[in-house]
C-alpha cells in the first residue's frame, strides 16, 4: 500500500519556495546585485531606484526573483529562508508591559512613535484634533494587537512596517477609514486590526519602510548618484585627451593630413 502510494506521487506538501520569506542578507545581495547592474550600464539611476526600493520593501523571494530576473546574478541570491531565522526575528520585540494603552487628543494632538510597546488593544481618541500611532520600532505585548480609533472632527494616523499583516475596518459618518495599508505580512509577526468609528474625520493606515531601512536606501542612492558623476566625468576626461592626442599628432587629424604650406616663405608658396 505504501509502494504504491509513493508511485503516484503522494508525499508531504512541499512549500512553494516563491513564498518564502525574505531576509536582509538575501536583501542586500539583491540591492548588490543591482549595484553592480548600474556600474556596468545595465540599469539607468531611475530604474536602480525603483528596484532598490522594491529590494528593500520586499518581504518573500517572489518579490526579490523580478528585481534581478533580467540581470546577471550570483547563484544563491534568494536562497531559501530557514523557520528559525524567520521567528528569531520578531521573538525579541514580542512580549513586555504595554508603555500605554490609551491616547486622547481634544484640539490637540498627540504620538506614539519610536520603541514603544503596543498593547493587545489600544485605544485612541480625537476631537478636533489628530493623533500619530507609529509601530515601525515598537514592541508589541502579543502577537495579535486591535488599534480601536474614534476620530470626532479630527483624525488618527496609523504607521506599520511592512512586514506587519495588516486589517482595516470601522465605520465612517462623514468620513473614513483608508483601508490602502491593508496587507499580509511576515506569518511570525504580529497581527494589527484597526478599527472604530469616524465622524466627521478620518483614520489612516500607512505601510512605510522602517527609518533604518528609508535611511540605508537614502545613503545608496547618494552614493550611486556620486558614482554615476565620477564616472561621466572620467568618460569625458577620456574624450578629451583623446582629442588633444588627435590635434598635437602632425600627421594625421578629424580632416586627414595637415597641409604645411602655410609654413613656406610666401615667395617659395607654389603659383596658380
């Protein structure tokens, strides 16, 4: 029964490696990647920068795999990503005493940004006012957070990195929910639902890279940029000492041979 089983092909799923999750290091070699591409005039600054970006937003190897498709690639780019790896790195920012879990704001504003610890349900509150919910750099005290936002005449904006599965809800009178920032995310990170009321007002939610990330992209294409300069720069200093070879040779130059009677005695120039 087994034998046979097996000869039709019956086994254990075998996951999709397309599917599976990104790393930095598998990142960085594509961002390498695409550095090298633009060195060797394969890629333009504009399309170096839309892939860059899309490197480093990419969360699973079928986002990475197009970015290089088209360029020669080291073998090994998006190399398959092991479990531990994957859930070591949202273990150390999963756990802790929620740093609050209420937030009012009456025509005024206020922010939770930075390294932070989100509870499992946060409550924000605005009339005539505004409010920041930045999850970029936070803890979370569980793997399952509900972001409960009631935005009077006012609005609430929720930040969440993109790796964060995302879910958009509540109910708007006169105003909204944006439910653009919705998206799955990394299965090991936390989950984060947003929901409420909005009246007269509006509650949204933005997927944006991490500082560190937007900052190593800023620095990359500052350094392209600068590459990119240097290397026009010599090109044109080529061009020009292959000119200047071109116009001290005697013999030769752009119109053929170089006529010397301009050199004899104007009684030794030969007579029409």
């Amino acid at each position: 029964m087994t034998s046979a089983g097996s000869s039709q092909g019956e086994g254990p799923d075998v996951p999709d490696p397309s599917r599976m999750r990104a790393s930095d290091a598998e990142r960085e070699r594509v961002a390498e990647a695409l550095r090298e591409a633009v060195a060797e005039g394969r890629l333009d600054m504009e399309e170096f920068e839309e892939r860059l970006d899309a490197a480093l937003r990419a969360r699973t190897h079928a986002q990475l795999e197009p970015l290089v498709r088209d360029l020669p690639v080291p073998a090994g780019t998006t190399g398959a990503l092991s479990v531990p790896e994957r859930r070591e790195e949202w273990d150390g920012r999963i756990g802790g005493t929620p740093t609050s879990r209420v937030a009012v704001a009456i025509m005024g504003g206020f922010q939770r940004k930075g390294t932070w610890t989100a509870p499992r349900r946060f409550t924000a509150f605005t009339l005539m006012g505004g409010g920041e919910i930045d999850l970029r750099e936070a803890r979370f005290e569980g793997r399952e957070t509900v972001i409960r936002c009631f935005a009077f005449m006012g609005g609430v904006q929720v930040i969440v990195p993109p790796e964060v599965e995302t879910h958009v809800g509540g109910v708007g009178i006169m105003g909204g929910f944006d439910q653009s920032g919705e998206g799955d995310g990394d299965p090991d990170a936390p989950r984060v639902t947003v929901t409420g009321l909005a009246v007269f007002g509006g509650v949204g939610v933005e997927r944006k890279l991490r500082k560190a990330d937007a900052r190593r992209l800023k620095a990359e294409r500052r350094k392209l940029k600068a590459e990119h300069k240097e290397l026009q720069r010599a090109e044109r200093r080529e061009r020009r000492e292959e000119r200047q070879e071109r116009r001290t040779d005697p013999g030769t130059g752009p119109a053929g041979p170089v006529s010397l009677e301009k050199d004899l005695p104007r009684s030794d120039r030969p007579q029409d």
